[in-house]
C-alpha cells in the first residue's frame, strides 16, 4: 500500500498537468462502517484547508468517488469548492469526475458543480436520506426514510373511510391531534411516530438543498426545470436507494441535452490524449479502490491534491474495533497489593 500510495501522488500530479486544472482526489471506502466512510464536515475542514494552499492553476476538478454520506456536509463541500472558484477572481469553474460511483450526498456534491463527468461506466444515484437501523441483536442494516413516511401517510390517507375520515382532513398540519388519547397510544405502540418525523424533515432537508442547486442551474440554464431533477430526488421513480442512474437513464433530461452531466470523452477534443488520460485516471480509481476497501488496514478516505495528502482512519465490515491502550488496560483484571 505505501508504493501504491506514492504511485498515487504521481497519478495526481500527471492528471493536473492532463487538465491544466487544480485536481482534488475524494475516494472513500464502499465498506464502511461508520460514519469516517461517509462525506462528512471533517471533509469539509480538510477540502478548505487543501484548497488554502495557492496554486496558480485555473479551475478545480474534484475526482470524486464515494458512496454517500451527510446531505449537509455534501451541501458545505459545495460551497467551499464554489467560494474558492470565486475568490480565485478569474472566473475559474467547479468541476467533479466520476470514475465510477458519486452516490447519495455524494450525487449532490457532484450536481453543485458547474459541470459533471461521467466514465462511461459511472454512475450517480439518488439523493433519499438512508437510516442506519440496528436490530435487538446489534446488526445494522440501511432503511429508505421515505418508506417510513409512505407508511404512517398511507395509513392516514384522507381518503380512508371509516375512523380516520372522522379525525383527518386535508387541511390538518397535525393529523394526529385529532385522535383520542387511547388510540394515540395505541397507534404509538403500534408504530415509529418519531422516526416518521424525523424521516420527513430528512427528505424536506434534501429537497431543499436539491431545490437550492436547481434555481442556481435555471439561472444558468433556462431549459433546465426542477423536473430534470426529479429523477434524483424522488425514490419513487429509481424504486431503490442504490438504483444505478446513467446516461441511459438521463437521455431526455436536459440535465445532459445541456451538457451540465457530460460523457468524460469530452473533455478533450484530441481522442489520444483523452485515451491517456482515462487509462492513467482508471489506474487511480483502482489502486484507491484496493486500498480503501481492503480489511487489512483501516484507511477508509483519502483526500489529496499535489500539495498535500490526508487520510481518515476507521472500520470496515469485517473488522473489529481496535483498541486504544487505555481501553485495553481498563479491561485488564486488577492485581491484588
């Protein structure tokens, strides 16, 4: 891994001269298993610090490879790359590659940028807020916040007959209110109410940063609608949280007629040079691949430009916590004087 990592730093370096941009390098491990996988305002820190150090290249291009994490770091991500663009005063843009996968918060990084580009094989996914859920016995599992939402609301359709007619209507922003206590006990023992709530607000935050990024891209580019959108932040149309979305899939979204999401071929017009490129960019997304994922180390992040490489230790599936000196001691048998 050290020599891959050094292999690494060159690749990078060999990319920005490629681009003639400044490159930033995000791969996270697909394994994970707590949160130091995910995007993160420890990212956020670490992006802005990266970005402190002057370089006199025009443009940032973040290659990005990540699973997903929290919207609201993926919202603050936007805004470091964003202000640092600005602040560079001489009109320099935001770009994000995806060599492979930018899923989730990931996928909302990626559609704050100026523009997109897509492998051929890359893919983006929905922006749906995910619960981590851990059962009686301590297995963890990911749970759509919108199931919890389709649930109760289906539950409580206004349409329903019979006792919830009596108590809903359309007009009521607090349906069970309505209810008599007994049957708001026995619907709460019956059901997550709270998780239902917090399920909601979570796919309210995401819509609204999502709807934040849309107004921006209208401003831009008055071809392009909310609708194009819609395909990211509704689960109902992808069905599934790691649904796949493509260029198939965008074929009619102006979202690509208007080359915000573009092919990665584009972005040099001399197909050799592109050729190049690809095959040294593929390289960097394996070897991040390997070393991210694999159990035998706990790196679970890089984060990297040619001035500066930073990693995020924590645990991946089929690991176990390692611990600290203090712990271990704690848990020793005391000897008696």
């Amino acid at each position: 891994h050290d020599s891959s990592i050094e292999r690494c730093k060159k690749i990078i370096k060999d990319l920005e001269n490629y681009l003639n941009k400044r490159v930033v390098a995000y791969f996270s491990s697909e394994v994970g298993n707590d949160a130091a996988s995910m995007v993160n305002d420890e990212d956020v820190f670490i992006i802005e610090n990266l970005l402190s150090i002057p370089n006199d290249k025009k443009d940032l291009v973040l290659i990005l490879h990540s699973n997903g994490g929290f919207s609201l770091s993926a919202e603050r991500i936007i805004d470091v790359c964003r202000n640092y663009c600005v602040q560079r005063n001489d009109d320099s843009k935001f770009y994000v590659i995806v060599p492979k996968k930018a899923k989730s918060a990931a996928t909302i990084i990626a559609l704050g940028s100026d523009k997109i580009y897509l492998r051929d094989t890359a893919e983006l996914g929905p922006v749906d807020p995910q619960f981590i859920v851990a059962d009686k016995d301590g297995n963890i599992q990911v749970e759509p916040a919108y199931l919890y939402v389709d649930a109760l609301e289906n539950i409580f359709d206004n349409e329903a007959t019979g006792i919830f007619k009596k108590y809903f209507n359309k007009n009521n922003n607090k349906p069970l209110s309505k209810l008599p206590n007994e049957m708001k006990l026995k619907l709460l023992e019956q059901c997550n109410y709270a998780m239902f709530v917090n399920a909601k607000n979570e796919l309210g935050l995401s819509d609204s940063i999502i709807e934040k990024i849309s107004k921006e891209k209208i401003k831009q580019y008055p071809n392009v609608s909310l609708k194009d959108f819609d395909i990211f932040r509704d689960p109902h149309i992808t069905k599934s949280h790691g649904r796949l979305i493509n260029f198939s899939d965008l074929v009619n979204n102006t979202l690509q007629t208007e080359k915000i999401i573009e092919r990665l071929e584009n972005i040099f017009e001399d197909k050799n040079k592109f050729k190049n490129f690809d095959n040294v960019l593929w390289e960097l997304y394996v070897r991040k691949k390997q070393l991210v994922n694999d159990p035998g180390n706990n790196i679970v992040k890089t984060i990297e430009s040619t001035e500066e490489f930073f990693v995020s230790f924590g645990i991946k599936r089929g690991q176990t916590k390692k611990e600290t000196p203090e712990e271990k001691q704690a848990e020793e048998p005391t000897q008696p004087q």
